[in-house]
C-alpha cells in the first residue's frame, strides 16, 4: 500500500484508571521531537474534559515550538506549568497557584469549555 511507510501525523490521547485516579497521556508528540504530555489523579468526572484539555496543550506546544519545562498560555488569563519528570511532560497548575490542583483541574475545563459548566 503507498502509506504504509508515512509517519503518523495524529496525536492520540489514551487513559488508564490508577489507584490514585484516572491517568491521560498523548501518543505521538514524540515522532515531532517534542515531548508526550501527561496528567495523572485526575477524578474520572474529569476524564473527558481534560482529554480535550491535553489535546489543546498539544496542539499549543506544538505550535510554539517550546520545550519543557514552560509555562504555556492556552487562553487569555488560562496558563498551565509544563514541567518535565520521569514519564514525560506533566500539566501542572500555573507558578504560583494556591490552592487544591483539583479545584484548578475543574475551574480551568470550565473557562477553557464553558459548555461543561453544570
């Protein structure tokens, strides 16, 4: 077939349930040279809605060219800390943030998609 040989040009979100909660990652980032993204803890209330919130980071990251670790503007007033640990690029809240991250983790899917607000 001719595009057996094509690189893959998607970036995929995949998740695992943990102890400690529900655990998103991409796939695919890396074949660009830039580092696969992650969250881990999440409450599974949040599962979907931080699955567009990583695909949105992705897509930021990627076309701001910058490495970890950053902090990265995803809208007016709504930043993320990417910061670099073991097992990739962690999403972690802004330098700064006070507070409990799933607080943040919630309040920051509601400003991004303010369809998901109850």
């Amino acid at each position: 077939m001719s595009g057996e040989n094509t690189a893959r040009t998607e970036v995929r979100i995949v998740g695992a349930e943990r102890p400690d909660g529900l655990e998103l990652r991409t796939l695919g980032l890396a074949v660009r040279g830039l580092p696969e993204l992650r969250v881990t803890g999440l409450p599974p209330y949040l599962g979907q809605g931080w699955a567009r919130v990583l695909g949105l980071v992705a897509q930021r990251l990627a076309a701001s060219g910058r490495r970890a670790p950053t902090e990265l503007e995803l809208a007016e007033d709504v930043t993320v800390l990417l910061a670099v640990d073991k097992n990739g690029v962690a999403v972690l809240p802004p330098l700064g943030f006070r507070g409990p991250v799933n607080d943040w983790r919630r309040d920051l899917l509601v400003r991004l998609f303010p369809e998901a607000s109850p």
